[in-house]
C-alpha cells in the first residue's frame, strides 16, 4: 500500500469536501435507492463520503460508514444526525479496515473503487470483513466494455486523478475477480461505465 498516494488522495477529498454533493451527481438517485434497498443486517458502508447514501437506507437500519477523508466525513456526521436510523461514521481507510473478519452481513460501495489506491487490496478488505453468508452491493463506474468510449476514458483519465484522485478508467470488474470475490448479479448502465453490482464474499 502506497501511503504517500493514499495522503494525496485524502487530501485532494479534503480539499473538494464543500463542493463534493454538487459533483457527486454522476449517480442517480434512483439507482442509489434500488441499490441500498437490498442492504440488510449489520451494514458497512465504504467510502461513505458526504453521506449521499444515508437518506436511501431504511428507518431500521444499522449503518457504520466508514471514509479517509475527515472533512468529508464531517459532512456525513451532518446529515446523520437529521435522520432516522443508527449510523456510526468513522474515519477509516478501505484499504486497511478496523473490523474482525465476518463481521458484516452488507457491505455498501458507490463510486469508491476508483479513487482507492490499491483497489485490489481495498476489495480484498471488504471480503474479509463480510460474513460467508453475506453480500457485497456495489455501484460504481469504471472503463466502459465499449472499445471507443474506453479509449477516450484512458485519454481524459489524468485529469480526474490530478484533480480529485479518482480514475475512470478501472477496470474493476478484474480486480473483483483478482480479489477472490464472486459476482452474482451486475447490471450495466450507461454504454457499461456504470454498473449496478451484487458479489459475494465466495467463502468456503
């Protein structure tokens, strides 16, 4: 794990916290809310950033998120506490978690993986932190499957990274698969640079 990338990354999130919600409408809510309303047990939801996904989770639900940048954690801690629910917000890096193994029946991610550092390591965290029987729920954008559309991706991808941190060009779909998770559902959207996703943990 690169720590100085990592402290870059943070401090690019950090830099952005203010104006975070107005960007962060790549993802539709309805997608969001389909996604998260699958999200059942003890959740766990990575990268929880500004607290975008707090509003979808039911009135029961039992949520710890978990982000690395302080300030836009602070902004989640806003929006906590003016819903129903439980929610314990922590600052936490996804590529190191602070849980046992097993210890989540959901793990949440929307639009995570791209600015994670060391993605594989980061997915590798999350299976470990997931219980056998439970689920992983990801929504995130990566390289399209559309050869062109791919290719520009690769052309504009250092902008995003030298501005934000964030790569759209993962190819995430092979780092689920080099980090031993298993996919059991996925829904392209948006020519494939979107995808709605359901894994499991692929425990024995």
């Amino acid at each position: 794990m690169n720590k100085k990338q990592t402290e870059r990354i943070k401090q690019r999130y950090n830099r952005i916290s203010s104006v975070f919600d107005l960007m962060d409408h790549m993802i539709r809510d309805q997608w969001r809310e389909d996604a998260l309303q699958k999200a059942y047990g003890e959740i766990l939801e990575v990268g929880v950033g500004t607290g975008t996904n707090l509003k979808y989770y039911n009135a029961h639900a039992k949520v710890t998120g978990i982000d690395f940048s302080p300030n836009m954690l602070e902004k989640a801690k806003q929006k906590a506490s003016r819903r129903p629910g439980h929610f314990e917000l922590l600052e936490m890096d996804a590529q190191n978690l602070d849980f046992n193994d097993d210890t989540f029946d959901t793990v949440v991610s929307t639009c995570v993986f791209c600015s994670v550092p060391d993605p594989i390591q980061g997915l590798k965290e999350i299976r470990r932190v997931t219980k056998p029987t439970g689920q992983i729920i990801m929504l995130e954008h990566m390289r399209s499957d559309v050869e062109w559309v791919g290719n520009v991706m690769d052309i504009l991808n250092p902008i995003g990274l030298n501005i934000i941190g964030a790569n759209i060009n993962r190819r995430t779909m092979e780092n689920i698969e080099m980090a031993g998770l298993k996919v059991t559902h996925q829904e392209q959207l948006m020519s494939s640079i979107m995808r709605r996703i359901t894994l499991s943990p692929n425990k024995k």
